[in-house]
C-alpha cells in the first residue's frame, strides 16, 4: 500500500487536562471482495483496513476493528484528554498486512 498522509483535524492548542476531539479521514479503498470487475467479471480481492490505533507519546488511547461494511476512505472521530504536550500518531492494517 503507497504511504497516504490522512487528514486530520485536530484543535490548535490544548493544555494539560483538556479533552480535545481528533477528527481524521484516511484515504483507501476498502474493496469488500464481493464486487465484480465490470470487464473480466471475476471477483475483485477484498482490501480492507483491519485495524486502526491512535497513539499518544506511544501509549495507545484508541483502537478499532474495522469490518468489510465500512465505506471507502473511513472518518474517525475520537476523544483525547491531553496529559502534556506530545505527539499523536496513527497506525492502519489492511488485508495485505500494509501498515
């Protein structure tokens, strides 16, 4: 899977002990395996995100497992009370094990 920046939203500053909403949108596919290619009419491969984690400073807040019903390009949206100042990354594992 290329590397695909997703896009976040999240407020421009927060203190200490602040509940601050994470709002993000990721960019991919999501082919259930149950559609036809209009061409050849085989099946095409199931390509879905699995799983999806929001980290802060490495301690993970929010995890999700994702099923073939949801729609290309997910949004999730989620709470983090802010314990300091710090980075918040996010991880995706599709079918293919693409990280």
């Amino acid at each position: 899977m290329a590397k695909v920046k997703p896009r976040v939203k999240v407020p421009k500053k927060a203190a200490a002990g602040d509940i601050v909403t994470i709002k993000t949108l990721i960019s991919h596919p999501m082919e259930s395996g149950q559609r036809k290619d209009k061409k050849t009419g085989e099946l095409i491969p199931r390509k879905i995100i699995n799983s999806f984690t929001a980290e802060f400073n490495g301690a993970k807040f929010f995890s999700a497992d994702i099923d073939p019903a949801v729609s290309a390009n997910p949004y999730m949206q989620f709470s983090l009370k802010v314990p300091e100042s710090g980075e918040v990354k996010f991880t995706w594992v599709d079918d293919e094990g693409s990280v």
